[in-house]
C-alpha cells in the first residue's frame, strides 16, 4: 500500500523529529521499509510495502545529478515500456523500479508526463536546487493525499490525516461545512475534509509549490471523455472489452512477490482470477 507525508516550511524547527512522527502514524500502510529526506525546507518520508524490486527500491530516489528527489505511492503498470523509451534517450538507472521511472519522466517532459502514467499514484518530488516541490495524484484518485493549510499557507501533506494531529499548531476542529454535505449526500464533495485546514488534493491533479516565494499552484492535468463509436456492433465490442480487461488484468500482475485473488463470489473477481488464470498458464493462481 505505502504511504509517504511531508513538511514543507523553512519556519518549521526540528523537521527530523516532525517527519518521524508524521510517518510513524502510517506504519501500517508500509510495513517493510521507511525512508526520510531533511533539509531546512522540507522533512520528507514514507513507509513502504515492496513490491517491485525489493532489494533497490529503497526511497527516496534521487536523479543522476542529485538535483531531484522521490517519494512515490503506488504503481506504476507501463513502466517497464517507458523505462525502454528513456533508456532510449540516454537515462541510465540504478533500481529496476517504477518510482526511478516516474523521476526520469518528470525530467524528460515535466508535468506533461502524468498523462503518460498507467497505474495508481501519489507522489512528491523534490528539486533541491530550485526548493521547489511538485505533488501530483492519479486519475481517479486510488492513492490518497492530503494537505495541512495553516494561515493560508501549505505547510504539510500526507496519505492520511491522521499524520497531523501532532503537527505544531494542528487543532482538532470540525469542519460544518463537510459535515452538512455528507448528512445530505452520504458523501463529502468539498476538496475540504471533516477537520478545519485540512484539505484534499483532488483526483487528476497536481499541486507545486515554491517553498522561497510561497507561490502555490494546483492544477487539473486530466479529464475523462466519452466519445461514441458507432461503427462496433455486439461481437466487435464483446472481443474488445474482453482485450481490454485481460490486457489490464496482465498489467497488474508484474510484481516481484507472489500473486493471488480474492473472491467474493460475485462476476467481477471470477472474471478477473479466471483471466489471471488463463495468463499464467500452468502455474496455478492462489
């Protein structure tokens, strides 16, 4: 699952010791490893649950001239073809991991490149020379990512809330306004959440921010569109969404740890588990 957070202030003191508290209240979400970036900007961490590439993947990742830095969330499941495309270009790696994929993207095409990502994600990366710091969430929001506002300003984010509650100067205070739309939509439609300050960034979006002028901004990157294509009939659809399906289902298996299904008995998992199945062919799915 994984987690990261991060404080994002030069005002903030004692940074090592925030950003330990802060990950230490998602521990449960990487069991297997942690890792921590401190300077008098940000304190930056994340718990880890491996994956892909056990040995290496450790974070944070850092580029080939030491200037940006990763903490990554999630999966990426095109990553062995675009790690082709930027081995291509001259990139070299020091990982077999998606996150060294994600970082290399982000210096071949900047923010241009989310749309590229096929997968789950939430990540930060961090340019030590500009101190800025760029945050994006993927397409449908999979990956969790919240952010702490305190007197308007962006001063830490996490995979949960829960990793602020002993941020200096957090209070414990009810949003009305989040409360009021879920009584009335059994869901809350706000970037704000149920505490006061606390925010999330929403799904298809990035967020940057210049940790020397304070200048923030969050940005939508995609949006879903629907077009009808009228010349498919039954047979040709029925084949295409069956590609389509085993094509995803294929994707999410690559991992370097062992692969299994749950089944609750119902259309979906048997369809999925009995495409795992017909992937792997003789080796029998758990």
């Amino acid at each position: 699952m994984c987690g990261i957070a991060g404080v994002i202030s030069p005002n903030v003191e004692d940074k090592e010791a925030i950003i330990g508290a802060m990950v230490a209240k998602i521990v449960h979400r990487g069991p297997d490893d942690d890792g921590f970036f401190v300077d008098k900007y940000v304190g930056l961490g994340m718990r880890r649950l491996s994956i892909i590439d056990l040995a290496s993947g450790r974070q944070p990742i850092t580029s080939e001239d030491g200037k940006l830095l990763i903490f990554f969330n999630g999966e990426i499941y095109n990553y062995q073809e675009l790690r082709e495309e930027l081995l291509a270009l001259g990139f070299s790696f020091k990982t077999d991991s998606d996150t060294e994929v994600i970082l290399h993207m982000f210096e071949a095409e900047g923010e241009k490149m989310l749309t590229r990502l096929r997968g789950m994600f939430a990540f930060s990366i961090y340019n030590i020379e500009t101190k800025e710091i760029f945050i994006a969430r993927d397409f449908f929001g999979i990956k969790p990512l919240y952010y702490l506002k305190q007197d308007n300003k962006i001063m830490a984010f996490s995979s949960e809330i829960k990793s602020f509650i002993n941020f200096p100067g957090f209070k414990s205070e009810v949003n009305d306004n989040a409360v009021y739309n879920y009584l009335s939509f059994q869901y809350n439609p706000l970037t704000e959440t149920f505490w006061k300050g606390v925010y999330k960034l929403p799904p298809a979006h990035f967020l940057k921010i210049n940790i020397n002028t304070g200048e923030t901004e969050i940005k939508k990157y995609w949006s879903f569109e629907f077009q009808q294509n009228q010349s498919l009939d039954e047979n040709n659809t029925t084949k295409a969404i069956r590609d389509v399906i085993k094509d995803s289902v294929e994707h999410h298996m690559i991992a370097d740890v062992p692969v299994g299904a749950f089944l609750s008995g119902g259309v979906d998992s048997s369809i999925i588990t009995s495409l795992m199945q017909e992937i792997r062919g003789e080796s029998k799915i758990k």
